[in-house]
C-alpha cells in the first residue's frame, strides 16, 4: 500500500517510518512537510493512504483534504485529542495521538487490510455485474420507501459519509454506497466526478458559469447548483471540448 507521511515535525517523521518497517504491506513513497507539499505529492504519486498531521505550517491537515479530489484512507497523526470528532466526520480511518502507541498503529493497519480486502471482493463483484449503461433501472430503498428507476432520470450522486444520496425527480433518498463504488458502475460517458463529493449526469445539465479559483459552477436540471473543483474542470473541459 503506497502510502505518504505528512507531518512538519522531522522526528515524527522518521519515528514513524521506523515504526512502518514491522509492516511489509506498507511502502513509503514518499514525505510532505506542509499541506502544499503534500497537495502536489499526492497530484503526483495518488497513494493508498497518506498518514496526516493535523496543525502545520501554511494548510492545516483538514484545509488540505477539502482541496483534494479524490481521498486516500487517512489516518491523522496530531498531539492533540480535541479533533477526533472532526476528524471522523471526515471519513478518517483512524486517529492516533503522539507518542504514537505502537498497538494502536497495528489496530490502524489492520483496519486497512480488513478493507482492501472488503474491497477487492466488491471488485470481483462488480466486474461480474458488469457496468450499468443508461438503458438500466436500479432499484433504491431508503427506510419504507423503495423506487426502481431509470439510471438516466439520476441527475447527482452526493457522498454522505458512508452513504450517497440519489437526486431523481423530486427524490434525494439516501443509499449505502460509497461514491466511490459507484463511480466504478456508472458509465463515463454519461456521469462526471466533479468533486470528491458529486457524480453528476452530464445530460442533466442546464447551466455552466465560470467559479472561482479557476473552477466552474453547474447548473442542474433540478436546480442544483455544483461545484467543478479547479482540477476536475481541466478534465471536464477536455471530456466535453470538439
């Protein structure tokens, strides 16, 4: 698992590596100081799981992870206790506090092995499912209420946490999929990641302004408003260009 550590402190650092060694599954491809310096390694190297100090120079460790499009596993590695709340509201895998207990960080790898396993099964399940074209009905469930519906009537997925919420009509059930997960389904012709927390139906779309930051602000037939991040936009302006 390709993994970065991100901490301003250099001995945090290299105790961590050392800490890293009595695990084989985990390669460190790399170091960041700041949250600069980790938002262009991360660009670059996409890896598996990045560990995070949360107060450093410049962007702390959540000001970093909202500019990211697409998140690693993260485990945030702080001295302070008071944003573990926080820290989970972002979807973070685990929180450990310095000095860094080394059965706890066995417990935080563990995590990740359980999943990558979890994973690469419902890989195997979906290349037997095979990806859902525009033609195909999916059926949603939320509580009592349940909708067999045309993939192409969908116009966003929103993440929620662990869930994703489903915008059709005048519906916004919530379902227990990652966006991820979804994502890997759902046929790119048709559904655009925008950001790390939309999909969106690219024939759903009514309106498209220029936003700030070099980013871009769609429109959607039922009136939602959603963000482009400034990295996706290069991307959606190549997918939709002559």
């Amino acid at each position: 698992m390709r993994t970065i550590i991100i901490d301003d402190e250099r001995l945090a650092r290299t105790e961590l590596k050392k800490m890293l060694q009595k695990f084989p599954e985990i390669e460190i491809v790399d170091e960041a100081t700041n949250g600069n310096d980790a938002l262009s390694k991360i660009d670059k190297l996409q890896p598996d799981l990045i560990f995070l100090d949360i107060q450093m120079p410049g962007k702390n460790g959540f000001e970093l992870l909202n500019e990211m499009d697409l998140v690693p596993y993260v485990i945030f590695t702080t001295a302070f206790d008071e944003y573990a709340l926080k820290a989970f509201e972002v979807n973070a895998l685990d929180y450990l506090l310095k000095p860094i207990d080394p059965q706890r960080l066995a417990d935080a790898i563990l995590k990740i092995n359980n999943l990558e396993a979890k994973n690469k099964l419902l890989a195997v399940e979906s290349v037997t499912n095979n990806q859902l074209s525009e033609y195909d009905q999916v059926f949603v469930k939320d509580g009592e209420r349940c909708w067999f519906v045309n993939l192409n009537e969908i116009r966003l997925f929103e993440s929620v946490g662990n869930y994703a919420k489903v915008f059709f009509g005048t519906n916004k059930p919530l379902v227990l999929k990652s966006l991820n997960s979804l994502g890997e389904r759902l046929d790119e012709k048709m559904f655009f990641r925008v950001n790390r927390k939309h999909i969106v139906n690219l024939r759903m779309i009514e309106k498209i302004e220029p936003y700030f930051n070099g980013g871009l602000l769609l429109e959607l037939k039922g009136g939602e408003k959603v963000e482009v991040s400034r990295r996706q936009t290069v991307k959606f302006k190549e997918k939709m260009s002559l």
